[in-house]
C-alpha cells in the first residue's frame, strides 16, 4: 500500500538525523513538487494552518509551566506528599508518583515533570534503601503523565489537527491520568513492600498534615483553577491558559516571592523556543499532510478498511500497534501530526468518537515516552543520575506493562475517558 512505502521512506530519512521539521518540510516539498510540478500555494497552507486562534494557548501553558518551575514550588507539592504518604509501604514513591501527578496538571509536559520531580525524588528514594530500579522507574513512568493530564501539549496539536474541542480532550484525560496514577502507586506498594531493607517513618499527625497543606496551597490551587474554569464553562482552552499564566505569576512574585524579572524574561524566552520549534514541525507536518491528501491517501485507507470489513475496534487496535512501533523511533508531536490527517477520514467512517480516540493516542505516546531506544523520559533519567541506560530501561519495563493494561482497558471502556468529557457543563 501506498502509505506504508512513503511513511517507510520518511522515517529513513528522519534516521539520517534530520531534525523533525525539516525532515517532513524537505519530504512533503519534494512529493509535492513531483506532484505538481511546482510549490506554488505552500505558504499558504502552512499560514492557514499555523494562524489557529487555539494554538495560542501552547505558549501560555509553557509560560506558565516554567514560571512555576523557576518559582521552585515543586519542594512544597513533594514534601506534602510525602507528609501524608511516608508510613505506608513505598512512601516515597507514591509519594514521587502523587508530585509527578499536581506537576502535570500544572507543566503540561512528560520531561518537565520527569526532570523536576526526578531531581528532588531519585536521591531521596536512593537515600532510604529503594532499589534503585524501583526509583528510576517510578520516575520516569510518573512523568509521563505530564501529557496526559491536562493542560497538554499533544491534545491542543490533536485538538487543532483533527478539528476536536480541546476542553474536551482536556476533561478526558482527567480520569485516565488518576487512574494511570492509581495503577503505579499500587505497583510501587507492592514492589517496595517486598524490599528488606525499606526505610519507613512514623505516621504524620494532624497538624503536620494540616501545615504541609497550608504550605504547598498556593501551587495545588493553579490546575484547580485552569481545570475548573474550562470545567464549568468560565474559560476556553486558550483564556485559561492566559488565566493560568496570570495566577502562576501572582503566585511565584508575591506569594512565594522566588520570581523576579529576570526569571519572568527567561522563562518567557524558554517557552518561545519551545513554542517556536512545535510550531516548525506543525508547519512541516501540514505541508506532508498536504500532499497526502492531494494524493487521496486518506481516502484510500477508507476504501480499503471497508474492502477489508475492519471495524472500530479492529481500527484502534491496530493504530495502538502501530503507534507503539512508532513512538520507538519519532517524537510524540511529529507522531500525532503525521497519523493525525490521515486517520481522520476513517474515525469518521467508523463512527469513532475523536475524543476518545484522541486520549487513547496520548496514553500510547506516553507508553513511547519510556521505550527506547528514543523514548524521552529514559534519556532525562539518565541526565539526572548518569545511571547506565540499561537499569534505568529495566526499572521502567514493568510501568511499559501496566500502561497498555490501562491502554487496553480505556479502549474496553470508553466511558472512562468520555463520562466526563460529555458531562462538563459549557466546555468548549
């Protein structure tokens, strides 16, 4: 087929080292060039694409992300954490796996969470006899829920490729996020559990607990607030990531009164940057996605899906697989920007709910976050501890598992993702 021979093509190309965007530009424009004979008309659909109104709110989430990291809240979200979790077995680690949870609700992004919490959590783990496996794994498995648990990078590039409410996207990753939470801390439990030489403290009181509260207040009402303002209707996706921005900034200059202007400039130029090579494969990406539908590619995989008698099922499953073979080898933005346009035709010959396609693709680039050899979060790890690679792969392989059981079971139970998603009042 087709596909498979120019999706085969891409990827040696991008095994050159071709960075992403320039992979899929210099592809799409030559394709389209054999085509047409000529260019004519691409700048055009890269602005078309690129002037969205929604993509807006990609800078503001990473303004707003790395004004919270620079403001060093993320000691207060740990040391509460551990507060409430450290008599019980594996303390720490549901504890590391409970930060990396408020932290994605608050970054947006698996190597954020993986790199911040990792930094505090990894030597304290080590420091009170946890395998070290066990403390490399729940680290980079923790993280991953950075993209999974709103605001998320990938949803909004989801959202805007296949035309999807991103409120919606935003709301559907809330309970597979918790549950993908829930499934590592009893893992965890049960792992540290049977260690023997575990280190465990007494169980906190009930002031100790009301004042870890009190201190870490301020950076758990951020996702309290972006979340329940697009819950109830008060914001779009793009005015809370603004509002976000605004309260991140309340709560780090006068508040915790750990940001000044320097760290205001530097976490704006950082959040540019990352913005501005998102938007450089999504400009890429468009051009590929391009000339694939000039070449009526998508409506192809439709034909050829009815000729096969394929059903919906059927369909995400084998998309699941094929995502995981991709994710071992592409970035998350460039996989969803790729396979995005061209699935879209058949989620609307199935009658497949977008959303809840959508939430299942994430949760499978979260799985290619810790799979190498290109997955991200094992490389942040490895930066963190200088551990060799093939521990820190050994301590994540078992949460590789457990996130296709939990992938397997959204797609078994699709209200898990889109209960919420359908019954939120106002999101848009």
């Amino acid at each position: 087929m087709i596909i498979f021979l120019i999706l085969a093509t891409l990827l040696v190309l991008l095994f050159t080292g071709v960075p992403i965007f320039a992979g899929l530009t210099i592809y799409g424009g030559a394709m389209l060039y054999m085509f047409e004979g000529g260019l004519g008309g691409i700048s055009g659909v890269i602005f078309n694409q690129v002037n969205e109104y929604l993509l807006v709110a990609i800078p503001l989430f990473g303004f707003m992300a790395h004004i919270m990291i620079k403001g060093r809240v993320v000691d207060d979200i740990y040391d509460t954490a551990y507060t409430f979790t450290r008599h019980l077995p594996g303390g720490l680690a549901i504890a590391t796996i409970l930060a990396c949870t408020l932290f994605a609700a608050i970054s947006g992004s698996s190597v954020a969470t993986a790199l911040t919490i990792g930094a505090v959590a990894i030597p304290q783990m080590l420091r009170f006899g946890y395998d070290e496996r066990l403390a490399y794994g729940v680290v980079a498995a923790g993280g991953t829920l950075g993209i999974l648990i709103p605001p998320s990078a990938p949803m909004i590039l989801y959202g805007v490729s296949t035309d999807t409410s991103i409120g919606k996207l935003f709301m559907g990753g809330i309970v597979p996020g918790i549950l993908m939470a829930g499934v590592f801390i009893l893992w965890a439990s049960f792992r540290a559990s049977r260690a023997p030489n575990m280190t465990r403290e007494k169980m906190a009181g009930l002031t100790e607990m009301g004042q870890a509260l009190q201190k870490s207040a301020w950076a758990g009402t951020l996702p309290v607030f972006v979340l329940g303002g697009m819950y109830l209707g008060v914001f779009t996706a793009t005015e809370a990531a603004a509002a976000g921005a605004w309260l991140a900034l309340l709560i780090t200059v006068f508040i915790y009164r750990t940001v000044g202007l320097r760290e205001i400039w530097e976490a704006a130029i950082e959040a540019a940057q990352l913005s501005g090579l998102l938007f450089m494969i999504l400009a890429g990406a468009t051009v590929f996605s391009h000339v694939l539908t000039m070449m009526r590619v998508p409506q192809q995989i439709v034909e050829a899906m009815t000729a096969s008698g394929m059903g919906r099922i059927e369909f995400v499953l084998a998309m699941m697989a094929l995502i995981i073979v991709l994710g071992m080898f592409l970035e998350s933005i460039a996989i969803i920007l790729i396979t995005a346009p061209i699935t879209l035709p058949a989620m609307i010959h199935l009658h497949i709910d977008p959303v809840w396609y959508g939430v299942l693709l994430v949760v499978n680039l979260e799985v290619a976050m810790i799979t190498p050899p290109v997955g991200m979060n094992l490389f942040t790890i490895q930066a963190i501890t200088r551990a060799p690679m093939s521990r820190i792969i050994r301590g994540s392989f078992p949460y590789v598992l457990l996130m296709l059981l939990t992938l397997l079971l959204l797609v078994a139970v699709p209200q898990l993702v889109l209960f919420v998603a359908n019954n939120t009042v106002g999101v848009r």
